[in-house]
C-alpha cells in the first residue's frame, strides 16, 4: 500500500533555505499528527525527510552548488534540528549504516543525498522529498518519488496528512515536475495513479516587507541571552558555556531491574500428524540459543550516547557504571547480551533525561552568578530589530485582514495569512491588534535568517510566535513574548521545556537595570494555548487593554 495523493509544491525565485524551512514547518505538523495517532492508538511513525542536494562529497563543498554539509548546517543552527537527528547517505559516507529508521530508538528525521537514494533503498516513515537540485531525468524523479510512497505498516491511519506524501521542489516548473511524476508512475506500472499527483503553490515572489512609517527610523532593541567573556559579553553557545560545566561524574545510568524484560528464548514443539484425534502435543523442547558471540562490549553502550555526551570518556564512565551494577546484580554476558537493546535505550533515556536536569542547574546558577544575563544594559551584544527583510509569497497570498481592513499595529506592513499556522495564530493577531495600548505587533519570520530568538539551557534556539511592544508613547515600553500551541500539546516535552525557559527568562529581565533609553523595561513572556488566555496574558503589560 502506498501513500496517495502525492501532493507537489514548487518554490520559484526562492532561496534554498526557504525551501528548507517551508520542509521543516511540514515535517513538524506531520510529527504533531504522528504523535496524536501514537497517543490514541498506539501506532508509531516517525515521518522522515529525504533532502537531494546537487553535491555530497568532501571536497565538492564550493559555496555555488547547494552541498549536503550547508544543509546539515542550516538544519541543525538555523532551524534548531538536533545534529543526531540529521544523516548524509553517500557513497563515500553513509552514516545511516545498518540502522533500523523504524524502530522507535532511532533518532533520524532527515535523509540528505544525492543519488545514493535512488534504487534499493526503501523506508515507509519517508513522507517528505526536498528537491533542491533540479533534476529533469523523469526516471530519476520517479524513483525519488517512489522514496517516500511507501505506507507505513502497510495500512491507512485514517488521517489525511499521514496518508499521503509531498514533494518539495526548488526553481522547477511544477506543471512539467507533475507530468514527469505522472508519466513516471504509469511507465512503474501503477497505472491509474496519475490524477493522485497535484501541484501546490507556485510561483513566488520576493516581497520586500518594510516597518511602518512611523517606525521606520527608529531604534528597537531587544534583549538576548549573553554570557560573560572576558571584560565583555557574547551571545550564549550551548557546547561552549553550557555542556563542559555538567558534572557528568553525576549523571547515573538507570537502575537495571526497572522495566526491562527477561532474558530472550526460544521454544519448539511437535505434534504427531499420523496420530488419532485427541493425540497429545509432544512436550516442548528445550530452549536454545542461536550459535552468536554474546559477550557485551562497553563501546556498544558508548556508541549510543555519541550525540548526547560529546566526551566518549564520560560517556563511558556512564555506561561503565551501569555494567557494574548489572553484574551486581549476578547479570553475565548472555544474560545482558541478550537485554542490549532495552539498556541502550533505558541508559540513552536516563542520560538524556540527566543531562537536562544538569543543564538547567548550570543555566540557572550562572544566572545567579551573573555569567549568564538576560537585560538590555549598555555595551553589551544586544538585537537591533531590522529595518525590513524579504518574504517569499505567492501571487495567490492574501494580506491579513480584520474586519475587512488590513490590520493596523503590525509593525512590518504588509502581513500576510500565510504567515500562520493556525486559526489560534490568526484569532491572537487580531486580538493584539484591538488593543489601544500596544504601540506594535510582530509575526516572528521563524525561517528568516537573523531573526529574533531566544535561548535556554538546550542546544536548539527559541523562535517565539510573536513579540510585541506596549507602553504608551509617553511611557516606559513593555516587551511581550508570546508562543502560541494547540491545547494537544500543553503537556509534551517540548511545551514543558519552553514553559520553564521562559518563566525564567522574565524573571531574570524583570530583576534587571535597563540602561537604553529605546529598548523595554519590563517583560512578559507567555505560551497561549486557547482565546480564553488572551486577555490574561496580556495583563501584566503597562498600560489598559481593552477586553472583548
């Protein structure tokens, strides 16, 4: 069973890095939705993206044609993808290896390659081909497609997003790309799929995005995460300032008798066909072992805590650790041999959880120690909020609108409907833009290069959904930060995480000594999970707002 429709979407007079970034936005509500179905059923997919790129080799990298290694860095430090989460299959480095990217322990989202993909290869959790070279070989473009057709499991999910399949294309004329997709499929043999094929978007423009004229001019400073160096400050680096300060000696493995399973076997028994009815099954045969070498080495735990301890030394301390108290335990080589897979993922898990925790305590004492702050104070690195950027829309894209006029305190005009997500997303717009005592309103751009972030005690960056500036023109300003989830996510991993950062990150600017005459003095800094919270999330903020 194969996923259908194949929707295809392409990006003319657009950077590579939007394509990317319109690619990550997808992956993550197809993630939302496989997490949902996980939830309620059981059933587990991890949607994968497979991006082609025009170069994979070391010494190809010419900063002209789009290489395997500027994906993986604009993955991994412009859109906060974790670097585990990200391989290169090439012929000269295949970094997928022999890992299973079904099982639920492996960590991969995101395939780049070039042509290593093309025949012989298959994995179902593939929903997502990112072309950013432009091949006009039909068969080339049928077989990449064929990449992410598979359904998972063989089976519907019954939900829309995770019953089909996308191609993403770069300067490719989406007519012709449709009609090599179709042809394509009909020449495989599956005849009759051609109308499944669809195109999406089209082509797009680059609109200059500008601050209103009132604005324009003006200098708008908003505060980052710093760390002291030296005399001065820096922004925050999560492997320089956070990772070598966790006192990995610490971190303990997990306690071998929790939640793992028996020691594996496997039985025989026969029944004697010639015998009358009601003739007695033979007794089982003993248990055997299949003939392999089962004594466990400390490098396979190791290996698995690459990504999460960067010193193997540590790592293997960890890892040393939970060997002792298996054998503690009267635990020998089959019997862990046996158990490898579950305390690779108990221990990866506990580590995980481990260095979080450090993490936070490392973040959260050198802001009491003043290595880390978060204010507008002088002379320190600070975000000067632009004068405009480019935005690539569509000629179909409408501009925002309330009432039938286009919204009125956004600070960069014009805003488009495109540049949200959810009917949450466009309700809270149109509520910032009633209030009186705003003096503006920002959609944060989250796939813009230089644009604002926050930072906490994890590697990955903060975009926020919007930021906003209250106070009156008289008055001291007042920063509003805002991130806006569906009430399904209140409680994941994720919306934990950011609920902490910025919880912390308003009290760490609230305590502090502004300096600069134009940035804010007080701060907000919220997530929103239904129109019930606006008026409350708002409350703090100088100033009287008004409230439907």
């Amino acid at each position: 069973m194969i996923k259908l429709p194949v929707r295809v979407e392409s990006f003319t007079n657009a950077e590579w890095q939007h394509v990317l970034g319109e690619a990550a936005e997808e992956l993550d509500r197809l993630r939302v939705e496989a997490e949902s179905l996980q939830m309620s059923e059981g059933r587990y997919i991890r949607p994968i993206a497979v991006v082609r790129v025009e170069r994979t080799g070391k010494d190809q990298r010419d900063g002209e044609r789009i290489h395997a290694e500027d994906v993986r860095e604009y993955l991994t430090r412009n859109l906060g993808v974790p670097g585990d989460a990200v391989r290169v299959k090439s012929a000269e480095n295949d970094e997928l290896g022999k890992e299973d990217l079904l099982s639920e322990y492996s960590p991969v989202r995101w395939i780049i390659t070039r042509a290593a993909l093309m025949e012989g290869w298959d994995c179902s959790f593939a929903y997502l081909l990112v072309m950013l070279d432009t091949t006009r070989a039909q068969r080339a473009l049928t077989q990449l497609v064929g990449r992410v057709m598979r359904q998972p499991h063989a089976r519907r999910t019954g939900r829309e997003r995770l019953d089909r399949c996308a191609v993403h294309c770069l300067n490719m004329d989406v007519a012709a790309a449709v009609q090599q997709i179709k042809q394509g499929l009909e020449q495989e043999g599956l005849t009759g799929l051609g109308d499944e094929v669809t195109a999406s978007g089209g082509e797009l423009q680059l609109v200059e995005v500008r601050r209103r004229d009132r604005f324009r001019g003006t200098d708008i400073f908003l505060p980052k995460v710093l760390h002291r160096d030296g005399a001065g400050w820096r922004h925050l680096d999560y492997h320089r300032d956070i990772l070598p300060a966790i006192a990995w000696e610490r971190i303990e493995p997990p306690d071998p008798a929790d939640s793992l399973p028996v020691a594996a076997r496997r039985e025989t028994a026969t029944v004697d066909v010639g015998a009358g009815a009601g003739a007695a099954v033979a007794a089982p045969g003993a248990s055997w072992d299949l003939p392999v070498d089962k004594s466990v080495r400390l490098s396979y735990f190791v290996r698995r805590l690459a990504d999460v301890v960067p010193n193997p030394w540590h790592a293997a301390g960890i890892a040393g650790r939970l060997l002792e108290r298996l054998r503690d335990t009267g635990a020998e080589g089959a019997g862990i041999y046996d158990r490898r897979s579950h305390l690779a993922y108990a221990l990866r898990e506990a580590v995980i959880d481990g260095v979080e925790r450090m993490a936070e305590r490392v973040f959260n004492d050198k802001l009491l120690q003043s290595e880390i702050r978060f204010d507008l104070d002088a002379g320190v690195p600070r975000y000067r909020m632009r004068e405009s950027y480019e935005l690539p829309v569509a000629e179909s894209d409408r501009s925002l609108q309330r009432l039938g006029q286009p919204v009125q305190l956004n600070l960069f005009e014009p805003v488009f409907e495109r540049q949200f997500d959810s009917e949450l997303e466009r309700r809270f717009a149109y509520y910032l833009d009633e209030q009186k005592a705003l003096r503006w309103w920002h959609r944060v751009a989250v796939r813009q290069q230089g644009e604002y972030h926050l930072r906490g005690w994890r590697r990955e960056r903060i975009y926020p959904d919007f930021i906003a500036m209250a106070g009156a023109s008289a008055g001291k300003p007042h920063l509003l930060v805002f991130e806006t989830k569906g009430e399904h996510l209140r409680d994941n991993p994720d919306t934990v995480y950011k609920r902490k950062v910025l919880k912390t990150l308003e009290q760490a600017f609230n305590v502090g000594r502004m300096q600069v005459r134009d940035g804010p003095v007080k701060g907000t800094f919220r997530l929103i999970f239904d129109e019930a919270e606006f008026p409350q999330a708002l409350a703090n903020a100088q100033g009287t707002y008004t409230v439907r």
